[in-house]
C-alpha cells in the first residue's frame, strides 16, 4: 500500500514539474512587420501600428488579422515617422507621434476622433480623470526623466516630478521611463536609468514608496576584454568610463490592484525569462515570483497578463493568467 502511495506521489510530482515548466504559447502576429512595441487590449482584441506601412491592425486573441486601417500621411489622423506609439484611451485609444509632438485620438473601430500638438516630446501616456499622466526621458543635453499632467484637451500641463541622472563621465544613465496608474486613478509607479529602484509618487510628485531592488537582483560589469572587442573605435580613456558595474533596468510596472505592484526585472536567465517580483504596499513586502518570460511591453487586463515580443518571424503575444505567476 505505502510503495502504491509512493509511487503515485512521485508520478504526481512529475506531472505538475511538467505542467510548471511548460512554457506559455506563443502567438504569431504574422501581418505585423515591423511593431512600435506598444499594443492596447480592447474587447478581446489587439490593437497595434506597423511602423512599416503606418497601419492601424486589430488582431484577435489567436493571432488572425481582423481589421487594419493605413493612416500614412500627413493630413488629419495620419502620422508618418518612426517612434509612434499607442496607449489606451479611456473608450477608445491615443497615438503619439512622438518627432512631431503629436496626438491623434481615435474610437474602438479605428476611426479617427481629432489630433492636438504637444509641447514636449511625451514617451509615455495614461488615461486619468480630467486628464493625463505623461512622461518623457532624455539623454539629449542632461539626463532627466519628467513627469507631468495635461488637461483633457491638453490646453494646460502641470509639472509633476523630475528627475535628474549624472552625467556620462560619472554614471552610464539611459532613457528608458517605465510607467503604471494604480487601479483607482490615486497613484502612480515610475522606474528608469541603470538602477532597478521602483518609485511610488501621488499626482502631486510626493513620494509614497520607495522599492529598491540592488539587493535582489544581480548586477553586471563590463572588462576590458569585452569592451575591447565590441567598443573597438572608443578611445580607451572613454573605455575607461564605462567600466562600471551597472544593475538591468527594471522592464515593467504593473499595478495589479491598489497596492499591489508587479515588478518585471531586467535580469534574465538562459531561458530569456525575467526575475519578477510582487509588491504589496500595506505591509511594504517585497517577493520574488515566478519569472515571466521576455517582452517589450507588458499589460495587464481583467486577470490576464498580455506580453508582445519581437521573434524571429514576426512579433507574438503571450497571453498568462495572472495566477500562474503569483
């Protein structure tokens, strides 16, 4: 009887090993050449550009090209450049042309609502009552990441929060700014430059939460040898610099309730899947999750985790529920 009961046992650890490291589904979005990288989640549905031909494409949950709109041009709700991103929009969603400062609004069926111009080059937007909570980073002159809200109709702007990096010759800074609203609107989540500290402000720039994660996740270093070979035009006084030990930048914020936060490190292992983390604000605990595999952009929809990556075909979207990572 005991052997029996063992041998069962062992049979049903094995399955649920499996069942663990299966990898999620991949799928294909083969009428997508070249993706911005960002997506909206809209009624079971994808909603993407094709930054080759500047075509609005809608595809369904297993992959198949449902709709597509070519908004080319430079007329009314038509963008024409690299660098335009789509984000939600309340009903509907937005795209930034983000070389022209542009804004174009359009409904859930691709059409166009009307456009606006912006006074700075915004990287991230996201829908809040009254508003907008925007964000723009910046090596150009100084690194700085910034952020502010817009009126509904982006008359007025209200500085939020900046934040400065150093300088090159002191800390290889970068512009990546990674920002999530918790659910109810009252709060919001920022991260960015080469160290993974996770910033929680109110939208009047008042720090809520502070989650640094040096402590678990490990850092990398450039040598010699490795700079040499891949930096071999870079005078070695510059080689010099960038010898620096530097931590992955964290990859996504997600707000998964009020006061939970999912972090998505920057540290992968060799199965291109990254150390994740779980925040939960009451009690300021901090714990490691299940990895999450490898993507550009991260959203979190009605229990469901949605990924978009570049493969080597064409870009995909894993699509998780939330509850296999937990």
């Amino acid at each position: 009887m005991r052997k029996n009961i063992l041998i069962f046992t062992v049979i049903f650890l094995m399955i649920e090993s499996f069942c663990f490291s299966k990898k999620p589904a991949r799928i294909i979005l083969n009428e997508l050449y070249i993706s911005s990288g960002r997506f909206v989640v809209s009624d079971n549905s994808i909603i993407t550009i094709d930054n080759k031909d500047y075509t609005l494409k809608v595809f369904s949950i297993t992959g198949k090209l449902i709709k597509k709109k070519t908004i080319k041009g430079n007329g009314p709700g038509e963008v024409s450049t690299l660098g335009t991103f789509i984000f939600p929009d309340g009903k509907g969603f937005m795209i930034i042309e983000s070389q022209k400062r542009k804004w174009l609004k359009y409904d859930k069926k691709l059409g166009f609502i009307k456009e606006g111009k912006l006074d700075e080059p915004v990287t991230v937007i996201t829908k809040v009552k009254n508003g907008y909570i925007a964000g723009e980073a910046s090596f150009a002159q100084k690194y700085f990441r910034k952020i502010f809200f817009y009126t509904d109709d982006f008359s007025k702007k209200r500085e939020i929060y900046v934040e400065y990096g150093r300088d090159f010759g002191k800390r290889l800074d970068t512009r990546e700014l990674y920002m999530t609203i918790d659910s109810k609107g009252n709060k919001f989540a920022i991260s960015g430059g080469n160290k993974p500290v996770v910033k929680v402000l109110s939208f009047s720039g008042k720090i809520l939460d502070k989650i640094d994660l040096t402590e678990k996740i490990n850092p990398s270093k450039y040598g010699k040898e490795e700079l040499s070979s891949i930096l071999k035009n870079i005078p070695p006084e510059m080689r010099k610099i960038m010898e620096f030990e530097t931590y992955p930048p964290v990859t996504a914020l997600l707000f998964l309730s009020e006061t939970k936060l999912l972090i998505v490190s920057g540290e992968k292992n060799r199965e291109r899947y990254f150390k994740s983390f779980l925040y939960n604000m009451d009690g300021k605990k901090l714990k490691e999750i299940k990895n999450i595999p490898e993507g550009n952009t991260y959203v979190f929809q009605s229990g469901k985790l949605f990924i978009m990556n570049e493969g080597e075909e064409a870009p995909y979207i894993i699509i998780m529920n939330i509850k296999e990572v937990l």
